[in-house]
C-alpha cells in the first residue's frame, strides 16, 4: 500500500467533510481576469502572445534609451576631449581613455538596460508573468526545465546577475542548479554591443537577423544542455508547476519605477566597480611597459599584446587574431569591456572601431567572435552570483569548464561552415 | 460586434504581410511600410488573436485584448518615434516626423473602441 | 514571552500579516546554512512579548524542498508556543491540507483565516465559528491587508499560548487502524520520545526518510508492522 497517497486521500477527504459543512458556495461571478486569461492561455495564441510582448519589452527597452545613449556618449566623449588636452602625456592618457573612454563606453549602455528593467517590470506588476510561465510550461517541461525557471531564464536577458538570484523562487533543487548553471546562455545585454558593433559591420541589412540569430542560439544551446545535465548528472524529472495566478491589475507607474530602480541600482554598483576598475586594468595592460608603448602609441609591446599573442594560437583556428584575444580576456571580466577594450586597442573611438574591425575580422571569423562572446563564460559578477547560489567551487567550475569547452566547439563549427558557405 | 472583428483581423492581416514582405525584400514597398520583418510578425500575431475570437465561444475577450495588443504596439511605435526625435536634436542631425510615421500609428484609431470595452469590464467585473 | 511561528501556503498574506503584527521591530537573516531568507520580529501585546519568525511558504511537510524541511524542522525542534496557520479563505481546500498537517505534529495552531474579502468576493460563504469548531483551533478571520481582525489575532495568539489545546482530527477508519497500530509499535520500541506520537506513526507509514533516519527504523520494519494489520 502507497501510504503516501492513502494518507493525501485521507487528509482530502477529511477537508471536503469540514468544508462542506461550513463553506457555502453561492455562485462563482466571471472574473476580469478570467476575461484575460481566456485570451492568454489560449491554447494556439498563448505562446505567439507572449512572444510578441517579450518582443514588446525589448523593443521598448533599445529604442527609446536611444537618445539618452547617445547624450551620455556625447558627454563623456567630450569629457574625454578635453582631459586628452592635458599637459601631462601620462595624465592625459589615463582619464580620456582609461577613466572618460573606459566608464563611458559602460555607462551608455545602462539606458538599454534600464529601459528594459522597466519594462519587464510593469509587465511582472500586471500579473501577467505567471500566466506565460504556464503557458511556456509544457515546452520547459520537455527540456528538462519546469514553468518557473522560465522568469530567471526571461531575466537572465537583462543581466543574469539578478536572474540567477531570481532562481530562489524555485523548490526543486535540482531544477534550479539546472536552471542557474544554463541561464548565462541567455544573452545578457551586456553582450549586445558585440553583436550590433560586429552584425552591424560584417551584415548590414541582415544584421538584425544575425543578432536574433545568436540570441536564438544561446536559446536552443540552453534547452540542449539543460536536457544533457537533466539526463546525465540530475536524473529525475522536472517537479510540476503548482502556480498561484494573481488578479491582474494596472501597474502605476511609480511603483513600476520603484522596483526597476532596484534592479538598476545593482547595475550601477556593478558599473561603479568592476566595470571601473576592469576598464582601468584594460587602459593599463595596453598602455604599458609606459615606454615601450611610447605612452600608449604603440600598442604591439604592451602588456595586452603580449597577453593576446599568448592566446592566439589557441583562437586562430577560429580566424581570430591577437587583438581578440585580448578583448576576450577582457570579457572575463565583463562583456561591456570587450568592445572598450577592441577600441583602445586599433587606437580608435568608438565610431572608428566598425571600420577598424574590418581589417581584422572576416564575416566568418566576426560570427565566431560572436558565438565565443556569447557562450564563453560568464562575467566575474555573474560568476560570483553563481557560487553563491551553487553553493560550492565545484559546480561552479562545471559551469566554467562546460561553457569554455562548449564554446570553443561552436565556435569552431561556426567558423568553418561560415567560412564555406560565404565563399 | 463580429463584423468590426472580422475587419481588424483582415486589416492586420494585411499589414503584417505587407511588412514581412518588406523585410523580406530589403526596403519598404510603400513609405508607411516599414521593412521590418520582426515588426510584421507581432502584427501577424495580432491577427491570429482577432481571427481566434471570430472562431471561439468567448469572442468578446479576444476583440478586446487584440485591440490592446494594437493600441500598445501603435503607442510603443509613437514613442519610439518621439525618441528618435529627441536623439536628433541631441546628435545635432535633420529630422523629419514623416519618415518615422509607419502603419501601426495609423491603426491605433482603430484599437481605440475594443481598448475602451476592456477597460470597461476591468471597472465592472471583479478582479 | 512567547514563541510564535507563522506557517501557510506561499501568497496567502503571511508577510502582509507578519509586518501587520511586527511593525518596525523586524531583522532579515538567514536560515543557517542555506540560502533561504528568515524574517524574525517581536510584538508587545498586553504585556506579554510574541517572537515571531516567519516560516518559509510551503504546501507540506515533506522533506523534498529546503522550504518545507526548514518549517518542519523549526516546529519539531524549536517547538513554538503557538503556530499562527495562515490560510487563504478563497483557497481554503487546498490550504487546509497543510493545516491537517500541522494537526498531525500536534502543534498548538491558531488560525488567520486571511483574504475574506476575496472569498467573498469569489462568491464564498463561510461560518467562521463552525469551521473553528470542526477542527477544533481557534479561528480568526482577518482582512491583512486592510488591518481587520489583527487584534483579534492578536487576542488569539495570547489565549493559545495560555491554553494549549492539543486537537486531534481521525481520518476514516481504515487508515485510522494503521495509525493506532504504528503507534502502538512506536510506543512499544520507544522511537523518538520526544516527538508527537501521531506525527511519527504517520511519518513513518509514508517512509519519511528524514524520520527513519532519526528513528533509526527501516523500510522492511515498517512493512512488516503494516503486515500485522489484519
């Protein structure tokens, strides 16, 4: 006998004869969000509903953060105009492109972000977002993932920082070590300039496609791996979603700001620190041994070259050169460095840095740099989230050792079918 | 209230083919088309909810949601509109309200009546 | 002084409840070793001091979730003077599963019966003094996020603490049989004294492997007292 089950029917029925006795039902009213709900779990429009308001999201998120971009770059550029006019060579160097180049090149793409938080946050305030985890259930479920991994991974499209903290709300223990150890596939946007610098530069009109394409692609790798660990190393199956749904209501927009402030507060502590302190270490690998490089001139005896030159011949395979190897160094530190990094290299601003590309880059060997970017590994604010919420250096380094190797490998793939098809 | 469904269904239809088409193609068939392929696809997506009411018992929700989904998406365009706006006065460059004007703008009237009844029934039903 | 938990089903109000009772006098841990976030505070009624921790949300007592085995073990070990049960009046079925549970642990419950408005408002009707009768806790209806019904929440806590009533729901006779008779073994072999008698029988009949760890009892063992059962 299953006393499991005996002991649940037993406690039911026991609940059924109380409640039957003391709660009277007078008649269910239709309900407003059952008006909504009907549209929204619909079993053919749920899922196109609720890609078409992801889309929504984003697209809200890059186009009106547009001007305030362009208002920061403009500041700090001239920022950095100015301190390049310093009489002192070393000085000058430091704060227009080390401390102006390195914060400003992070700090113009915290509209993006922030417009993207707000939006996501107002959707989460409608109440809707436990109805798409129900609706994306069923597919999750195939994968090995369960509905409410589906807003950590939804998250880690803004940053996986906070969607790997989001995790907590997941019981199953095995479903959420699954779930935070494939979220960074999920493209966060600080790799987004990658894709739009080098879309942009190597595929023109096509370059939307091609962003969307390597965002899908971190989408299916996530959902291949997940399976893998699921099958392999986790055994069991996803726990079924047991959901409240809660009544929608209109977000006010204060509240909406309320919470995205939060959200973007943690990304500007990330940009005040690491982000700082990486573009200084990067000014400071390229621009030194100080004579060598003739104050930053010549920037084939620096620290960077030589650090670049190390890891090239584990990258050429890949068409990539010195250059990207010291930007991808950089990206370990975080992704919004890799393109700083590329520009101070060629020695350009960031306007000069898509024509510079071109003569180190081939379109096949932009793709590859832009599967590596968004596979290779996680930012060091991510990986420390990671450790804390894995709990231990060892899964943690599973994580580093599969991403790596898994990066390299489609990297590779990618390259060579590119480099044939594009011949 | 089937009959003005069964329109906004054809007319999204319509236009969301019109933008795949262009996105397709590379560049806009007609000014107020934008070659946008992703673009196109939501307002495919709008259409199938439109079309789905006409076939489902509660036609009603879906007449009203549709029109929301319009109404955000012609509002979302506004915005963007408007922003581009504002980076050109930042950036120093020409711009010219019109080459931002594109078809979901001119479809936000027509999401205005359903938006309306959604909103009604938010005020009377219990939530 | 008192010491009070707060347990119910996650999103019934019990935060709402807990800041109601608690006010500014609170501080956010953790539970020791895990990641999961601990709410603790005081409430000064009547002279008395309620300590209160919030509970993790869970739906049982199982052992599958670090969620449910924190509140299962808080209740067994720490042993509250009372348990406040959150529940939810427009989900009481399902929210009343984990109120048998903590019947069974024999804890000495009081109930908030939150959310009436929504019951209502979803078309139930509900006589609070019949169903307090029935399950023989006391029960206070509350609206938490208006403010009704705290004090008299609070009123309850201080009345239970004083009384201490143990109840006790049987469920149909056939596994009531089984129950009596793991019982019987417990008491017998002396498992887990300190411990209510109930709960481990129960435990046990489902192969809690928290308890037979603890109990020190195997599977076999258990299988062959159910054989016992004519």
């Amino acid at each position: 006998m299953d006393f499991v089950s005996e002991l649940a029917v037993a406690r039911y029925e026991k609940i059924g004869e109380i409640v039957g006795k003391c709660v009277e039902k007078i008649e269910k009213p239709r309900t407003f969000s059952d008006v909504i709900d009907t549209v929204v779990t619909d079993k053919y429009v749920g899922i196109p509903i609720f890609l078409s308001l992801m889309w929504a999201v984003f697209q809200f998120g890059y186009s009106i953060s547009v001007p305030f971009s362009d208002a920061i770059d403009v500041f700090f550029a001239w920022c950095a105009g100015i301190a390049s006019r310093i009489e002192n060579p070393y000085l000058a160097s430091f704060l227009s492109d080390g401390f102006f180049g390195g914060w400003g090149f992070v700090l113009v793409f915290l509209p993006p972000i922030a417009f993207v938080f707000i939006a996501l946050t107002i959707l989460e305030q409608t109440g809707y977002l436990p109805r798409a985890a129900f609706v994306v259930d069923r597919a999750m479920t195939r994968v090995g993932l369960q509905g409410k991994s589906f807003i950590p991974m939804l998250l880690g499209f803004g940053c996986n920082v906070p969607a790997i903290m989001a995790t907590r709300t997941i019981d199953d223990e095995a479903d959420r070590k699954i779930t935070i150890m494939v979220n960074p596939l999920m493209s966060c946007s600080a790799r987004l300039p990658v894709y739009v610098l080098f879309a942009g530069a190597f595929f023109k009109e096509s370059a939307g496609a091609v962003i969307t394409l390597m965002y899908v692609l971190g989408i299916i790798l996530a959902a291949v791996m997940a399976t893998l660990f699921r099958k392999f190393i986790f055994g069991g199956s996803p726990s079924p979603l047991l959901m409240e749904l809660p009544p929608y209501e209109v977000p006010t927009i204060k509240s909406a700001l309320m919470s995205s402030w939060l959200r973007i507060q943690i990304f500007l502590k990330k940009a005040a620190t690491i982000l700082f302190i990486g573009a200084v270490i990067m000014w400071f690998l390229a621009t030194h041994p100080w004579d060598a490089t003739n104050g930053g001139e010549l920037i084939e005896n620096s620290y960077a070259s030589m650090i670049g030159h190390a890891v090239e011949p584990i990258i050429s395979p890949l068409g990539l050169d010195w250059t990207a190897g010291v930007a991808l160094v950089g990206g370990f530190l975080a992704k919004e460095i890799v393109i700083g990094t590329l520009a101070m290299i060629y020695g350009v601003g960031e306007e000069g840095v898509a024509d510079v590309i071109t003569q180190h880059f081939t379109p096949a060997s932009a793709l590859a740099l832009m599967t590596i970017t968004l596979i290779y590994v996680p930012c060091l604010a991510t990986l420390g989230v990671v450790r804390q919420e894995l709990g231990s250096w060892k899964w943690t380094g599973l994580v580093l050792a599969y991403e790596l190797i898994l990066a390299y490998i489609v990297a590779l793939i990618v390259y060579a079918v590119a480099s044939v098809v594009m011949l | 209230m089937k009959w003005y469904s069964a329109i906004l269904f054809l007319i999204t239809l319509v236009a969301g083919l019109m933008e795949v088409v262009s996105g397709l193609k590379g560049d806009s068939i007609t000014s107020l088309v934008p070659s946008d392929v992703f673009g196109g696809i939501v307002l495919l997506i709008v259409s199938a909810v439109f079309l789905r009411g006409l076939t489902h018992r509660e036609h009603y929700a879906f007449y009203e949601f549709g029109s929301l989904m319009l109404c955000i998406f012609s509002v979302l365009y506004i915005l963007a509109m408007l922003a581009n706006g504002l980076d050109a006065a930042i950036v120093g460059e020409e711009w010219n309200p019109i080459d931002d004007l594109r078809i979901e703008m001119i479809l936000l009237p027509f999401a205005i009546p359903g938006t309306l009844r959604l909103i009604r029934e938010k005020r009377e039903l219990p939530p | 002084m008192i010491k009070v938990a707060l347990a119910g089903n996650p999103n019934v109000g019990k935060s709402v409840i807990f800041n109601a009772l608690t006010g500014m006098r609170q501080k956010i841990g953790n539970w020791p070793g895990v990641t999961v976030e601990k709410k603790e505070g005081v409430c000064k009624y009547k002279d008395v001091e309620f300590h209160i921790v919030d509970l993790p949300g869970i739906y049982g007592f199982t052992a599958h979730s670090i969620d449910e085995k924190i509140a299962r073990d808080y209740i067994l070990k720490e042993k509250p003077d009372v348990v406040v049960n959150v529940v939810d009046a427009s989900n009481i079925e399902r929210n009343l599963y984990l109120t048998m549970q903590l019947i069974e642990m024999e804890a000495n419950i009081v109930i908030a019966l939150n959310k009436m408005d929504l019951a209502e408002q979803r078309g139930y009707k509900i006589d609070v003094r019949k169903l307090s009768r029935e399950l023989g806790v006391p029960v206070t209806p509350t609206v938490a996020v208006r403010g009704e019904g705290i004090e008299e929440l609070k009123s309850a806590i201080l009345q239970a603490s004083k009384t201490k009533r143990k109840p006790s729901i049987r469920y149909s006779d056939g596994i009531e049989r089984y129950i009596s008779l793991v019982e019987s073994k417990v008491i017998e072999n002396s498992i887990l004294p300190d411990c209510p008698l109930r709960f481990v029988a129960i435990k046990l009949l489902e192969l809690d492997n928290e308890i037979m760890k603890e109990a020190k009892v195997g599977k076999e063992v258990i299988e062959k007292w159910i054989s016992l059962v004519s």
